[in-house]
C-alpha cells in the first residue's frame, strides 16, 4: 500500500474508545457527537492515575503536588503545539460559552459608542449573545446573514458589512446545523484589511481536525475539549500581542498575567490533566498508520486530519445522498463531501413528520440523535423552522463506521 492509499483504520480507531464494548453503549450506533463525544482510554487513564496519586493542591514541593502540576503545565502546552500557538496563547476553562462571555467582557476597553460588532445567524448562541450585550455599552451590533437558498454565509455579504467603524466579527467556523466549513482564513485577512478583531468558533470543526491557528490567523479561537475526545472544558486562544493588552478579568493580584488574567476560577485540574489523554489518542493513531516518520505535531496532525476526512467522506456521502434525493426532507447544507467543503453534521426535517416523532423513530432503532435547535435557533428561525421542535441532528465523527451508516439509512426508511 502506498503512502496516498492509506486509509484509516476504523476498527484500531474504535478499538481505543472503550464505549464501543460497554454493555450500555455497545448495540448503538452514535450520531451525538456535535454534542459530545466519546472519549478514548487514554484519557479515562490520565484521569485515573492524576485521581488517585495526585489530587492534591498543585505547585507546592512534596512529589504528589509537583507531578500533580507539571502535569498540568504540561496539558497546556501540549495542545498550544497541537494547534500551533504559544503556551502562554492559551487558556482552558469551563466551556466555550464562558470563555467567550469572559472574553467579551474584556474586549469591551477597545469598543466605543457607535462601533460596531458583526455577529452572524450562523453561529450557535455562544459566539453570538456575549457579543450582542455589548449594544449596552453603546455598540452597534451588525448581522451577517447567511444565504437562504445556498445556507452559505457569503463573502460578498461580508464585505458589505465592514467598515471603518468595524471592531469585532464574531463568526463560526462550521455551523452546527448547515454543517459548512467557512473560509476562516479568508474572512480573517479580510477583517483585518479593516482592522477587525476576528472571534472564530471551531467548536464544531475542531472534532474533525484540529486547526493550525497561525494558519487561519484568527485573533481568538475557541473550542469544546468534551467534542474533540475530551472532558468537559473548552480551550481559547488568543494572540499574544492582543491577550497581553487585555483587562485582568481574574483576581487583582494576577493584573499582567496574561493568559491566566482570562482564565478567572481556572480549569479543572483533574480534567485538564486528562489533555494529555487526547494527544496520546491522536500519536497512536499517527504511529498505528504512519510509522517511522519524525514529524512535528502539527504536521502530524495535518496527515491524520487528511486520513479523518476521507473516512467522514466515505461514511457520510451515503447518508447526504439519500436525505437529499427524497422530496419529503428537507436537508439543510451541502449535499455532499468534497474535500472538506462540510462537516459530517447533517440536519434536516421531515415535510411530514416532526422533528420529535423522527428523532423518536432514529432512537427506537438504537440510532443516537435527537431533534433540537442545538442552541442555533437564529439559524433555524432564518430557514422558517419551529426553534421548538428543531431539527433532526445526525452528526458523525471518525469513530463512526460504514455500519453506522447502514444502520441509519434502514432506520431512516422506517419513518
Ligand atoms: C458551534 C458551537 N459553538 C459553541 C458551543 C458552546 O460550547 P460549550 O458547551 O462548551 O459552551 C456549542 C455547543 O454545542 C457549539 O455547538
């Protein structure tokens, strides 16, 4: 087999998450994952041994407390290297959600009365609200639609929107409904053409391949650790040049300690230990079909997201294809995967049935979804869908398989 032809390994892939042979979860095929995924053994065993040798007050001299917090450290930079940013780029909180109202609040020194914020009707509610509360400190908030027919956010609309009083764009870089990957790096040369500040979401990208951050040149990034295989807390990053002007939202004592003065409370310490968990996943996964080539982490990163995507391709064309070939769906996005035009996060709705009896049909035959608006109700109510009963997610990851597809495809013909 050359080195092109590789494929990956689906079944070493789900031999490494130990829910694919727990009693409860075994007989289900798994299409939950925009809502959390599993997460493999290597992380259940950092978490264990950090839980029973040393959970204990970090940083202090005695052995428990030192490995507890250069374990810790070494969580951080871990990933800062996975996404190529700098340790002291990086900050891991609670979620995405409360990082970004954190971040907002501190953003709030460079915005003016009349300034104005670009938010879209993409995006889910956390990259969107922190930054509409602004209006109350004077700030215009702006809305970047996206296209009704195409369900595509349009750089043409963009362009139209910015300004020289322009300040922050607040903007997905996968929905997680239309499941479109948006040009992230072209938004961002854009905005900063007109000096905007760039908040990119990749909380719904980020499972499917972890980002290089220097790449996208965003100026913040967040994402979801409990999506990407992980416990639940979420990673931001932000450049140093902008972090280290930031307002201290942490205690008074910490004033210039950037990141840790956007990380008010901190993580939790057991969990972010498990990161180093995700990074083993991700080696073996390289080692298991890569071997012998001495790469750095981003650049093997890079060849496993190429791997991942082929196989999230192969798994989820064939369910795209029959959700867009019947007149009685409506599917929201691409109809298909070319070359990472799209996640493998597919929602639709029945033109007869709710959203609530289909997901309940897909449950009954242990296919794990469910209908909701997924906190992207401005998305839904643009596209005329009831924000009650929502859309029918089913959204994939690279542990799914081919059966998984089958299973769905047979369960969506029972409805
Ligand atoms: C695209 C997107 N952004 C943000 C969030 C919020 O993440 P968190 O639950 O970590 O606050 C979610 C959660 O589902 C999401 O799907």
């Amino acid at each position: 087999m050359t080195l092109e032809n590789i494929k990956l390994d689906v079944d070493f892939v789900r031999s490494q998450f130990p829910a694919f042979k727990d009693p409860l979860s075994k007989d289900w095929s798994f299409f939950e994952n925009a809502g959390g995924s599993y997460v493999p053994q290597n992380v259940i065993n950092k978490l264990t041994e950090f839980m029973v040798s040393t959970k204990v007050q970090p940083y202090a001299e005695y052995p428990m407390s030192k490995i507890a917090g250069n374990n810790m450290d070494k969580a951080t930079k871990t990933f800062a290297n996975m996404i190529n940013a700098k340790e002291n780029e990086i900050i891991i909180g609670g979620s995405t959600s409360i990082n970004l109202y954190v971040l907002s609040n501190a953003l709030k020194k460079f915005i003016n009365p009349g300034d104005e914020i670009i938010v879209t009707n993409q995006d889910h509610e956390a990259n969107i609200s922190p930054w509409r509360k602004l209006e109350k400190i004077g700030a215009k908030i702006v809305e970047w639609k996206f296209n009704t027919k195409s369900h595509e956010l349009e750089i043409s609309e963009l362009k139209k929107l910015l300004n020289r009083k322009s300040k922050i764009l607040a903007v997905t870089h996968c929905s997680n409904i239309v499941g479109s990957i948006n040009n992230l790096k072209l938004i961002s040369d854009i905005a900063h053409e007109n000096n905007v500040i760039v908040i990119g979401d990749g909380v719904s990208y980020a499972p499917h391949g972890f980002p290089d951050v220097k790449e996208l040149d965003v100026d913040f990034y967040t994402f979801s650790l409990y999506k990407t295989y992980g416990p639940h807390l979420a990673l931001l990053y932000g450049k140093e040049e902008i972090l280290k002007n930031l307002p201290n939202q942490n205690h008074e004592f910490l004033e210039g300690k950037y990141p840790y003065t956007i990380n008010p409370g901190g993580p939790n310490h057991e969990e972010l230990v498990s990161l180093i968990g995700i990074y083993e996943y991700f080696d073996n996964l390289y080692n298991h079909h890569y071997k012998n080539e001495n790469l750095s982490i981003v650049n093997k990163l890079k060849k496993i997201n190429d791997l991942i995507s082929k196989h999230e391709e192969f798994i989820a064309n064939p369910i795209l294809d029959y959700l867009s070939n019947r007149d009685d769906i409506f599917l929201i996005g691409q109809k298909n995967i070319i070359n990472k035009n799209r996640a493998p996060t597919i929602s639709f709705i029945s033109r007869k049935k709710s959203s609530k009896v289909v997901s309940e049909i897909l449950v009954n035959n242990k296919i794990a979804t469910r209908n909701d608006n997924f906190y992207a109700w401005r998305c839904l109510k643009h596209l005329g869908i009831d924000t009650e009963d929502g859309v029918v997610r089913l959204s994939m990851t690279h542990y799914n398989n081919s059966v998984d597809t089958s299973n769905v495809i047979n369960a969506l013909k029972k409805i």
